[in-house]
C-alpha cells in the first residue's frame, strides 16, 4: 500500500473459526466498498489448520484494499480439553496476544502504510482491544449479536452481582431491557453453569465494554425494534455507543455449472418452497439418538429434505474446531434403511453445504437451524422460515428472538431426556410448510427480508450508521 494521507487505515481481528472470520471479513469488504478510502488489514489469530472453506474464501478476497494474514498457529493440544469451541478460541486468542502487539506496532510505525485510526476485534478476540488503548487509536467491538444479546450483555455484570445461584434455576423470568421476559434456561450456554470458565469469560469481557469506543452488531433495526431503541438511547448508561451496521452476509458469486455441486441440481428438480434445508451450522453435531429420531421424524413428515449430514457425537459442539475436515462417512451412522426408503425424498451431503446458494434457492421452504447468528441472518435475508433447534453457545436467546419476538418460526419440543422425537419433528414440519400458521410465518419473515434489504440499502439504516462509524474512524476520534 503506497502511504498517502487520504486513506484511513484499520485493523480487523477475527476469533479463530470459519463462522467468525467470513462476518468481520464480509464488514470489511462492504467498509472498503462504500468508503473506497479505507484501507483494512485483516490480522487472524488461528486456531490448528484454518478449514479448507477459511482458506477458500480468503483466496477469494479482493487484494487492493483489504489484506489478510494469519497470526502463528496455536496447536489445540496447548489448550485444556473439555471446553466450549468459544472460550478455546479466546483462549487461542490469549496465546497470540504477543504477536498480534508486535504486528500492530509495526503498523503504527510503517512508512509504507498510514498509520491506523481503529482496531475492530470480534467478541471473543476483544482482548486485543487493550491494545487499541495502548495505540490510542479507536477501539470497536464487531458483535454477531442480535440488539437483545447486546441487551442482555450489558446486564450480565449487574445479573452477576445481585443473582444468587445458578439462572436456569430462578423461578421468574429477567427482564432484558427492550426484550421479551427470557427463562435463565434460555440464557446463553456460558451462562447455564457460573462456575465454568466461559461463563468467567464472559463476565470479565462484559465488564469491560464500558471502556469501548463502540460496539457494531451485525444485525437491523427491525431484528428487535424495542431492544435497538434501548440501545439508541443509552447515553449517560455507561455503555459505549451501539451501532446496528447489518445484516452483512457472505456474498458468495453465482457458481458456473461445471462447479455447481449436485445438491443444487437436486434442488432445481424440486417444485417451490417444497424442501425443508437441515443444517446446524459449521460445526454442530446430534447424538446418536437424537440422529436416528431426526431422520425418521424428517421421513414421517413425507416433506422433502436437504440435510447437512454429520457424524453424532455426545458434545453438540464437537465438530466447531474441526467440521470441514472430518474423515468419518455420517451416512453410516443413519437409521438402517433410512437411505433407500427416502432416496426420493431426501438429499444427504456430508458435513458440509453451500448454505447461503442452497438459501437462495427457491425450493428451500423452510430451514431447520441451531440458529447460529450467521444461519439466523441468511434465512432472514432470504425469507426462509425457521425450526429452531438450538444447540449451544447464544442459540437458545436467538431462538427465543425468532421464535416468541418475532415469531417466524417454529420450536419443536423436546422430552425430558433432551430428545425431539420424531412425531414432535414430523408435526413441526407440517406446520411449517403446510399449515396456516406456516402461512403467517411465511409472510412475517418476507416482510422481515425486506427490511433487511432496505436497512442495506444506500440510504437505508445501517448503511448510514456505518457511514458515521466511518466518519468517526477517518476523524480518528469518538463521536460524543
Ligand atoms: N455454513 C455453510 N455450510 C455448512 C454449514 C455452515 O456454508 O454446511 C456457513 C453458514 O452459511 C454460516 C456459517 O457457516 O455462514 C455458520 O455460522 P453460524 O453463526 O450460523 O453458526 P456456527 O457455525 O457459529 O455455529
């Protein structure tokens, strides 16, 4: 980058993990596209190999005005076992503090590059924030948060203090401000057990946000109406300004026939709206159980399926760090007969899937999701109805947000072990694709699709609260 004195230079740092990466990535790109006089370098800590879908994407990259690198790698046999996919790559992130400073400072002091005016770190990298303070440049969080988990965030240092107990085991719903009343089991994973070293994680983090210059979320007015007002008026709360910049998705090129893969072609042979997609994300995972009652529930329903297969594992997370590149073959794992009696029916792909083509699809009707903030964002930016199966980490409050606030989406059940069971699953299939409430779903999350799309537009909501982040950035000071 040649150093001239109209570029505003910033560095990203993402968490390790595909699904933290491509979010601050696809901000930047849209930074860089509507502000072509920044310039952005993505800095990423990593966790073990980056996934092949990491690599592909980063090669995909456009190279004038956004440049990426990895940090060292830190091995996962240097971190304790046991723990949540989150509170590793925090700690990955811990890990690569010195070298993240030694790369900073070296930017700070390039004569080939401006100086930089801000640092943007995900949430669980927000450690690297403290180097922003050191610089003094502008420190900003990039939350994959909807405004209620920002809502909710914001109270967990004051639930901490006055809560005694465990919150699943509180008898009265809290009030998030601006939120629907939300169950301690609704809360986040991190937060079902106060012991645990996430949920330590968290507190300590959320204690720190007052010191932020800013907090952007990657989400819309419309994702909670009250919850953002709350948010908009927070001055004097001593909580740092909030800005609502999304819904920024991945925006992946239309594929050439020759590299289009053979679930797509299956999708082109089914009529509209008639598929349920099934995936949880890039790294979730069912027992054993729960797989065999999935599938016979998915066949009972008679409806048609895309399902993102995985191998079943006890831990609902196991695969977050390592799905992409897993050796096992999930179909081996399906109830015996279950290939041959759908193979009209259903389609199987191992593992992995191009979500946001198969989205975009106009077959897809409906999508049976952990309700990962990205996976929430896609299927709203495409109007496609939810069944809500959270599994870990803040799915269980998206669940609640798609569910009982904006109510496009369908919960099935589950039983006292845990387990949805195949008639809960072939009822809530039904519902959402062929009842009337369905139909109410359906028309609620097109509206909701529009407003997305008008939030992105030029002069839409988000796209103006960007331009005031940007504003900010290229002042290099913090709007008051
Ligand atoms: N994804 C994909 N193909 C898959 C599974 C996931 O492209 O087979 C993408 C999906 O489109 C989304 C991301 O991976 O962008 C998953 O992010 P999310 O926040 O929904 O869930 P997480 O992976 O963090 O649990």
């Amino acid at each position: 980058m040649e150093a001239t004195k109209n570029i505003t230079h910033i560095a990203v740092v993402p968490s390790p993990g595909f699904s933290h990466l491509i979010p601050i990535l696809e901000f930047s790109k849209r930074l860089v596209h509507l502000h072509p006089d920044f310039h952005v370098t993505c800095i990423i800590p990593s966790l073990g190999s980056p996934s092949t879908a990491s690599i592909d994407y980063l090669n995909s990259l456009p190279s004038n005005n956004i440049h990426s690198f990895f940090l060292p790698p830190i091995s996962i046999s240097e971190l304790p076992q046991q723990q949540s996919p989150a509170f590793q790559s925090k700690l990955a992130m811990t890990k690569s503090l010195p070298s993240l400073r030694e790369i900073l400072n070296s930017l700070m002091c390039s004569k080939t590059s401006p100086p930089l005016a801000a640092l943007v770190a995900d949430t669980l990298a927000y450690e690297a924030l403290d180097i922003a303070k050191e610089l003094n440049i502008s420190s900003f969080l990039f939350a994959l948060w909807s405004p209620a988990l920002c809502s909710f965030h914001f109270q967990i240092p004051k639930l901490d203090e006055t809560i005694l107990g465990e919150y699943p085991d509180y008898p009265e719903p809290f009030v998030i401000p601006g939120f629907v009343p939300l169950h301690g089991r609704d809360f986040p994973e991190f937060c079902q057990h106060r012991s645990s070293e996430a949920y330590k994680m968290v507190v300590h983090r959320d204690k720190r946000l007052p010191s932020l210059d800013g907090i952007m979320l990657n989400s819309f007015i419309e994702m909670g109406e009250e919850t953002a007002k709350v948010l908009a008026n927070n001055k004097g709360s001593g909580h740092p300004p909030v800005y609502l910049v999304g819904p920024i998705i991945s925006q992946t090129g239309l594929m050439n026939e020759k590299d289009r893969p053979e679930c797509m072609t299956w999708l082109d042979k089914q009529p509209p709206r008639s598929v349920l997609y099934v995936s949880f994300g890039s790294g979730g995972t069912l027992s054993q159980e729960q797989l065999n009652e999935l599938a016979l529930g998915l066949e009972l329903s008679g409806h048609k399926f895309l399902w993102v297969l995985r191998a079943p594992s006890s831990v609902a997370n196991a695969s977050y760090h390592s799905a992409s590149s897993s050796n096992e073959n999930p179909k081996e794992f399906l109830p015996k007969g279950f290939l041959e009696k759908t193979k009209d029916q259903g389609f199987i792909v191992p593992s992995w899937a191009p979500q946001i083509q198969i989205l975009s699809h106009n077959s897809v009707g409906g999508f049976l999701s952990h309700c990962g903030w990205n996976s929430t964002l896609e299927s709203v930016m495409h109007g496609v109805p939810l069944i809500t199966w959270p599994l870990f980490a803040e799915q269980k409050l998206n669940a609640v947000i798609l569910n009982d606030a904006l109510k496009v989406a369908v919960r099935p059940k589950v039983n006292k072990k845990g387990i949805v069971e195949r008639e809960e699953i072939k009822e809530v299939v039904k519902t959402l694709m062929e009842s009337e409430e369905g139909k109410g779903i359906f028309k609620r999350i097109t509206d909701l699709k529009e407003a997305a799309a008008n939030a992105m537009k030029e002069d839409g909501s988000s796209t103006v609260t960007l331009s005031q982040v940007a504003h900010i950035w290229k002042n290099k000071g913090v709007l008051q």
